[in-house]
C-alpha cells in the first residue's frame, strides 16, 4: 500500500461510507482527458455555468485566463463546483493566453477552440490526444492569438438566426460531445488509479475541519511508522 493510499484509508475512518462510495464514484469518472480553457469571460455568471458543467462532465481541471478580470464564482450558479474541480488562473505575463496554451501544449494537449467562422465540428475532432477546449469572451469569441494558436478551430451547429449560443451553454453541448465520443471509445481517458486516490484525499480535505493540517499529520505520522 502507498503512502497516499493509508492517507486516503485514514480519511476514510473519518467519513461517512456513503461518502466514501460518492468519492470512489465520481473519481472513477474523472478525466483530464480535456480540460476546459475560458479566455476573458465577462460575465462571472457565465464562468459559474462553466464551471458548473465541468463538474457535470467529469473534467477535472478548468483554466481561466483573466486578463484584467477576477472571477468570483456565484454560488448559486456553480452549486458546490469549485470544492470539486481544480481552477487554475492565469493572469501574469504580456499574453496570458498565449502562455496559457504553450503551457498547455506542452504538457501533450491538442488546442481546440470554438468559433462560428469554421466548418468543423466536435465529431472531427481527433482523440487521440488529450483536448485542452478553449472558448472565448462573450462579446467577440476567442483572440486572434488564441485563434491562430489552435490546432484546431471547431463550431456547434445552430439552425436558428442567432450567430453563437451563451457561452455556457456551448461548453455543455460541446463537453456532452466529447464526454460521449470518450465513452465510445478505446483511448485510457480516466484518471489513473494513482492521480484517484490523490484527488479523493484533496477532496476529504475539503469537508473536514483544517483538513490540511489533518493529512500533514496523518502523512507524519505514516512516515514515522516506515
């Protein structure tokens, strides 16, 4: 038994069983398989939504490029979301979303963003790497950085006079897209036994009291013992 599987076993001494099973549930589920990049969203309800689809979807990791914007997660919105997805923010540098993707790619991820001005669509896509999907400011969609980055550039089909859905509803038609061909398919998109087992100890830190404290003592205390 590894180190972060007796923290997991000693946390578990302090939840609920029926808790235990959600956590094992849901992290069975999970994926960094995509990861959901917004560049400049406005609107903080709107990267609430997003949020909230993640979580929905099973996607670990949301990325938020905040250009001369702080999010502040609406509660009401996002139901609980942000305790259980990782939202990693990145304003620093000259071209944050620049910096972002590079980040990104070089960490294997294939670039997709979402754009009305293309022909393709989700079911293109290749899988057979990981997707970082980008989605862009509700007023103008993705930058021309962002844009002429991608490896891809990918649009929902609309059938009405509108030009483009809210972006929050885009990230949960296109995430169901993805999630769906995932399921179908061969590709090892779920978290690895290992990355499970440290997200579900993240997780019990979050429901129990200063549980960041609690894990360093229970890994002291495990490490004594070795």
């Amino acid at each position: 038994m590894t180190v972060d599987q007796k923290v997991l076993e000693a946390f578990y001494n302090m939840i609920t069983e029926s808790k235990q099973d959600k956590y094992d549930s849901i992290a069975a589920n999970r994926t960094r398989y995509i990861t959901v990049v917004m560049e400049n969203l406005i609107k903080d309800h709107n990267a609430s939504a997003v949020l909230r689809s993640c979580d929905c979807f099973g996607i670990q990791d949301l990325h938020a490029i905040e250009k001369n914007i702080q999010y502040e997660i609406q509660r009401d919105i996002a139901m609980g979301a942000g305790n259980w997805v990782n939202l990693h923010s990145h304003s620093e540098g000259e071209s944050s979303s620049l910096e972002c993707l590079q980040k990104l790619k070089a960490q294997g991820y294939t670039i997709v963003s979402t754009s009305p001005h293309t022909e393709m669509t989700l079911r293109e896509v290749p899988l057979d790497k990981p997707i970082a999907l980008v989605f862009g400011t509700e007023v103008s969609g993705i930058s021309k950085d962002v844009a002429e980055f991608s490896d891809h550039l990918v649009r929902l089909p609309m059938y009405g006079f509108t030009e483009s859905f809210n972006v929050s509803v885009s990230a949960a038609l296109a995430l169901s897209r993805l999630r769906e061909r995932l399921e179908a398919s061969d590709y090892e998109w779920r978290l690895s036994e290992a990355d499970q087992v440290k997200l579900k100890i993240e997780w019990c830190t979050k429901i129990i009291r200063e549980g960041e404290d609690v894990e360093r003592e229970i890994r002291r205390r495990i490490l004594e013992k070795e």
